[in-house]
C-alpha cells in the first residue's frame, strides 16, 4: 500500500518510450483510483533521477518540469543520501497489482508541498505528460 509523498522502489516499470528499466524510485503524487484513456489506474506517480555529475546536475536543473530532492527532504530506510531530482512533468500511471513495489521512505511535507505546486503549474501550462505505459 502506497499514499501521496511516499518514495517506493518499483522492481521494473516501462519508461515513456516503452523500454523496460529494472529498480527505480518514484514519489506517489495520487493514490485514487480512476480511469485514463480508458484504462484503470491505482496510483500516479513522479520518477526520480539521480545526477551523474555537476554538469549533469547544472543541465537537470536548469529544466523547470525537474525539481531537486536533497537527502534531508527524504526519510526513511535505506534511502541511499544523494541528491538527486524529480522529473515532474511526467505523470506515470500504475496499476497496483501489475507492479512490484515497496514503500522505501516518504517526502517531507514542506517538499511534497512544492512537488505538488509545480505539478499544478505545469499542467496549467500544459508541459505534463500522461505517461500509460504501465497499465
């Protein structure tokens, strides 16, 4: 079972382009049910990425759909002390019984606050992509 702000770990999941990737964090951004382009969903969620470099991070940043996390906005166990960043903009949609995930740490409020503020701009300005692959 997830809720909003959790940070889980899901064993492999279909990014926007349909590959498969094994292990990767996500922040749980919906925990209703619904239905999208037809098809049912449990949750909806952000993917986080960590940064491979300062350039890298400096490129990241300077997208304004990514959101930087540092390891003080994040408790829980092994949560592995890195900054990293949350790519907003895309929207992934599961459905609970067709992954396999654990409840790994959660967002501080104030972080899952400004999450949620971007996502809202963002989807004012049409910049969010529905991303169904996992359905």
């Amino acid at each position: 079972m997830c809720r909003v702000g959790d940070i889980i770990v899901v064993k492999e999941f279909k990014d926007k382009n349909g590959i498969v990737v094994p292990r990767h964090s996500f922040v749980v951004i919906s925990d209703e049910a619904g239905i999208i382009e037809s098809y049912s969903y449990d949750f909806i969620s952000n993917v986080m990425c960590s940064f491979h470099s300062e350039s890298h991070k400096k490129k990241k940043l300077n997208i304004k759909s990514n959101l930087e996390i540092v390891p003080n906005k994040i408790k829980g166990r092994n949560v592995n002390n890195k900054s990293g960043y949350i790519r907003v903009g895309d929207l992934f949609y599961f459905k609970k019984d067709k992954i396999d995930y654990e409840v790994i740490g959660r967002l501080s409020d104030d972080m899952l606050d400004k999450l949620i503020k971007l996502i809202i701009k963002l989807n004012l300005e049409n910049e969010t992509k529905n991303l169904i692959n996992n359905l």
